[in-house]
C-alpha cells in the first residue's frame, strides 16, 4: 500500500498502464490520419458518416451526438475543415429548415472506403501479442468498465 493518499500499489499500475495504453492508441491514430492529411477528428467525422449507411448522411446534431468532439463549435470547425477539402457538404434539411445535414461527397466515401480497413487493420495491430481468448476476455472487461 502506497503512502500517498491509502492507494494500492495495484491501483497505481492499473492506471498508469491504462494511460500508456492511451498514449500509444492515439499515436497510432494520429500517425495514420497524418498519412491521409486529416487529424482524428476530422477521421471520425467522416468515418461516422460512413457508418450512417448508403445515403452517408446524417443531421449535425446526430452527428455530433455519434462523434467523440466535445462540442458543437468544435463538429462545426471539423466540417468547415472538411468541406474545404472536398470530403462533406451541408445543406439545409428541406422539410425543417433549422436543421443542418452533413453529407459525404463522392471524394469522401472513397477516402474512407480507402481508409476504414486500414485503420482498423493497423489499430487491431496493437493486439497482435494477445491470444483471442484474452482479447475476449478484455472486451468484456472494457464492457464491463463502461468502455
């Protein structure tokens, strides 16, 4: 038992472990987003596009609601960003005209498509010293964590 503050020396471990674990996943991140000229907002943006199905499409609300920025300026200055290069539209919802809809071009769902298995292949890399019952089992301990 640590002195400081009553924690565990386990605790302490614990966290720090989960922490590089971080670090290390969002380098990984970043450095493939680099490769493609966009940060990891910018990817989940339109990757959360991508997933909304064939007409890659969703409101701003739905899209900041499904995306990890941590505010409505922040999806905005995403999509300001992403419309300059040619990956997303807007345009007003025709029945309710308060209403934003955010769209994949032509150029985006091909950037993605290009994308999306690569990131997930290179991200699933840094499972490759695990054996499939242990990725199991710590999918269930991340559900578990609320993760």
């Amino acid at each position: 038992m640590s002195a400081d503050a009553g924690l565990s020396e386990s605790s302490v471990r614990l966290v720090t472990q989960f922490v590089l674990a971080s670090n290390q996943f969002t380098h990984v991140r970043c450095e493939f987003c680099k490769q493609y000229g966009l940060n990891t907002s910018e990817f989940d943006v339109i990757a959360t596009l991508y997933r909304a199905g064939d007409v890659y499409e969703v409101t701003a609300k739905e899209l900041k609601e499904q995306t990890l920025l941590p505010s409505s300026g922040a999806l905005s200055n995403r999509i300001d960003r992403l419309e300059a290069k040619g990956l997303v539209q807007r345009r007003h919802d025709t029945i309710d005209k308060r209403s934003v809809k955010i769209s994949l071009t032509e150029d985006g769902v091909e950037l993605v498509r290009q994308m999306y298995p690569k990131f997930f292949e290179q991200m699933s890399s840094q499972f490759s010293s695990l054996e499939p019952s242990e990725i199991e089992t710590l999918m269930v301990l991340m559900s578990k964590m609320g993760a």
